[in-house]
C-alpha cells in the first residue's frame, strides 16, 4: 500500500480507549475514520461531537457493509473482541483490537490464524510497548542479571461512572486479566524466558460484581531462570490508593524502579497515570571492601514523556505503518496470546485454589 493512500478506519467503541485512539486516526496523515459503532448513539454523542460529523451504527456488520472500511479499531468490552475481530477480518479489514485480545486463548489463537490465512494484520493494544520510559525500563532491567524478581500493580479506587465501567468489565474479566497482561507481558520482555507456573489468589470486595468474580487479585509468575514476578489489580470504591502504584524490577547486579509523579498520590482513578513514570531510579549493589556501595542510585528524568493520547497515537502509527509496509507481525500476536494464556491461568489458578503449570 501507497504512503498516500487514505486508510478508513471503523472505530468500533467510544470509551475512553476507543476516543483517544479515534483522536490519534484524525491526527494522523491519510487516515480518515470512516464510521463509529457504539451500543447507542448517546455513548457515541461525545466523540462525535469532538470529532464527527461521522457515521454512527450501532450493528457492525452493518457498518461494515456500509463503509467498507480498509481497518476496523475494536476498543469495545472483552467479550466482543474475538467475534467482532473475526467479523473485521473476514470483511478484509486490518484489526487494531485493545488488550485482551479475547475471552480465552483459543480465541485469541483463532484471531491470529485468521489474521494469517487471510494476510491482513493485527495489532493488540500493547501501549506500554511504545512508551520510551518503559522501553528503558526493561532495557535497564536487563543489564541486572539473573535471575530477576518483579514487582508491579496497578489498583484503582473508582467510583461513578469509572465503577460502573469496572462493574461491567467485571461481568466478563478480572481485574487480574484485563490489566496483568500488560505487566506480564512486561514481565516476559525483562527475562526473555520461559513461563513455567502460575499462581493467583483473589477476593470478590462488593455485593454489586457476581458471586464467582473478584475485584482484586494476585499472581505470581515462576519462570525457567528461576526469575518470578508479582503482580497485584483491584478495582472498586473500596480499593487503597496507599502504594498503588508499583514498578519495579530486582536482579543479582541491583534494581531499577518507576518512581511515581507526586501528584498521583491519591489519583488511582487517573487513567493517563497508569503509565506516567516521572523518574527511573536505578541502584547498583556492587560493595567495597569496606562493605559500602560503590555508587549512588543514579536518577533518569522522564519529563518529556508522552501522555496517553500521545501514547495512543504513538500506537497507531505502528498500526498504519504495519499495513502500508506490510510488517510481519507474527511475533507481536505470539507474544499476545501467551501473555494472555499466562493470565488466564492465573484465573484459573484463583478459581481451583491451585498453582497452575504452563
């Protein structure tokens, strides 16, 4: 495909994800969105008063048929994911679909195949995969040794319409699964070695969310190296914003850490703080013969990084320049469905009280 040529874009959702990435589609040069598919018109009355006059549907095959869009961006609830991918694909669409890439592995496979056998591409919503402090953070984890420990959480004290947002995730995945893949994912690109157990515990904190469903959970991932990695999510009214946010990463030659922004004390709730890193702190344990270190934690400023529209843009780029240059991304849809595998068995492992091999 041409640099030149105009891609059209079906925006399918118009949540928080689903409105940055249609700002990044406007921003960006020969891209043009050609429709927006939401549940109603009201939850597409915001973006489209930012951005439309658009098309507006609220079936996709429908807007499908109608537009016959080059790419379709999926950034609705998890559960409609795999069907709504395979709809895409099967319409010749590229797919840009938000993480998870489905409801259970063998979806997310099903999505890669078809993606294959079709020749079309897919790109899962990865974003701290081009976030440059994150990208720095795994290099500089890296040079730590082995084997690494890893910490990180991500927990978020919500309420009014971000709690009805988690209430209706809650009906399909937890908090474990719709935010761990992007730590374990993580987690995978700092060892670059295998997975081999998985163990999760978990608590259902509110009458509002099912009776077999929980608002906050724990996994630890053992991997081959001996490496492990903690990760902790839970969402709701009732959720501490004490140490809410934690990034970090241990080896044998000392430890690197995400420092938080001061001013995300007590803003779990923020979604562009979720990736905000401020400051990378890194601590080298080499000691003297005196028994003190030798250096001192060096402090990597990271100011100028992008905030979550930016972000989204920055992820979008990669989207259209995968189509117009006909990347191959076998690997990227690889390293989704196993991230993805890894979290569901982290479920699992929470719902037949187990360690669960991988």
């Amino acid at each position: 495909m041409t640099k030149d040529k105009i891609i059209n874009v079906l925006v399918v959702g118009a949540g928080h994800m689903g409105t940055s990435h249609a700002r990044a589609y406007h921003a960006l040069p020969n891209v043009q969105i050609c429709g927006v598919v939401t549940r109603s018109i009201d939850s597409a009355a915001s973006l489209l008063t930012e951005l439309g006059p658009l098309p507006h549907f609220t079936n996709l095959t429908t807007a499908l048929a109608e537009t016959k869009p080059d790419a379709a961006c999926i950034s609705s609830y998890t559960e409609t994911h795999h069907p709504f991918s395979i709809k895409a694909l099967e319409a010749g669409c590229h797919v840009f679909v938000e993480k998870p890439l489905a409801e259970n592995v063998q979806n997310a496979r099903h999505i890669a195949e078809t993606a294959q056998k079709l020749n079309l591409k897919v790109v899962v919503g990865y974003i701290l995969r081009h976030h440059p402090s994150w990208i720095r953070f795994i290099e500089i984890t890296r040079s730590m040794g082995s084997p690494l420990v890893m910490r990180m959480n991500l927990n978020q004290q919500s309420k009014g319409s971000n709690w009805e947002t988690h209430k209706n995730l809650l009906k399909s995945t937890s908090p474990i699964v719709d935010c761990g893949v992007h730590y374990v994912d993580v987690m995978c690109q700092m060892t670059r070695c295998k997975p081999i157990r998985v163990h999760a515990v978990g608590s259902r904190l509110s009458d509002e969310i099912a009776r077999d469903m929980y608002n906050y959970g724990v996994l630890n991932i053992q991997f081959e190296d001996g490496s492990s990695g903690w990760y902790e999510a839970g969402w709701g009214p009732m959720i501490s914003e004490t140490a809410f946010f934690v990034k970090d990463a241990i080896g044998p030659k000392g430890c690197v850490s995400i420092v938080a922004n001061e001013q995300q004390d007590g803003n779990s709730d923020d979604v562009d703080s979720h990736c905000k890193t401020n400051l990378l702190r890194v601590h080298h344990a080499d000691l003297n013969d005196a028994g003190e270190f030798t250096r001192e934690d060096e402090l990597i400023s990271t100011e100028d990084e992008p905030d979550h529209d930016e972000l989204c843009l920055r992820e979008q780029k990669f989207f259209v320049d995968s189509i117009r240059e006909d990347t191959d991304l076998t690997d990227h849809l690889t390293d989704a469905v196993n991230s993805l595998a890894i979290v569901l068995a982290a479920d699992q492992s929470y719902r037949e009280g187990r360690a669960i091999g991988l």
